[in-house]
C-alpha cells in the first residue's frame, strides 16, 4: 500500500480549521460573547463552539477558508449541514439538559480578511 496523496492536504485543512475556531473564539469574546464549550461531537454533527450571549445559548459553526476558489465561507452552511446543526442541537440540548431556547451562528473566515458574524443564519 502507497501513502494516501490527499493526507498531506487534509492535515492542512484540519489545521486550518482549528486556527479558525481559536480565532472565532478570540472574535465572539470581542462581541460580548462567552464561549462557554468548542468541538462537542454529537452522532449527526459536529458544534464547533458553543457560547453564551446574556441568557442566550449559541451554538456557532466555524467556517475558515484559505481563498474564494470554492465560495465563500457563509455559502459552506447548506441545507445538509444546517440539518446536521440542528441534530447536533437536539443532543447537545438532551445532555445539557437546556431547556431554554438555541439560536445559531455562523462566524465566516477567510484568510487575510476579518472574520464575519453571522447570526440567524437560518
């Protein structure tokens, strides 16, 4: 068995993502907000951080791009992971034991630029 050619790039691309979330983080603490749980794995998804607005729980999806070549970061969060998001909710809210309501975020990196906040997404 040869080495796996797409191994070098998906190294990359995890250590992009991790940047991301460390500097999303750093952003949303800047917005008043307090990140309160990051990479909680759920069966159908993953919530990258998980934060704290006054009394609001805000579940955050990190999207970090290195160029436009295949979209924006926002254009990431289609229907598939915006389900995904949503079961990932569901689980975490069950094991939490929240019982208040969720809002979602979508914070959108791309290298060289500031990161966006999105809230509401959908």
């Amino acid at each position: 068995m040869g080495a796996d050619p797409s191994r070098p790039c998906r190294h990359l691309a995890l250590e992009l993502g991790r940047k991301g979330e460390q500097v999303a983080a750093q952003f949303l603490r800047g917005c008043g907000y307090t990140v309160i749980g990051a990479g909680f794995l759920a069966r159908r998804g993953e919530i990258d951080l998980v934060c704290r607005q006054g009394r609001r729980l805000v579940l955050v999806e990190v999207k970090t791009r290195s160029s436009d070549a295949f979209g924006t970061p926002a254009e990431a969060v289609g229907r598939r992971k915006r389900r995904a998001l949503q079961a990932a909710a569901a689980e975490y809210r069950a094991l939490a034991g929240w019982r208040g309501p969720i809002d979602f975020a979508v914070v959108a990196i791309q290298e060289g630029s500031e990161p966006e906040l999105i809230e509401d997404p959908f």
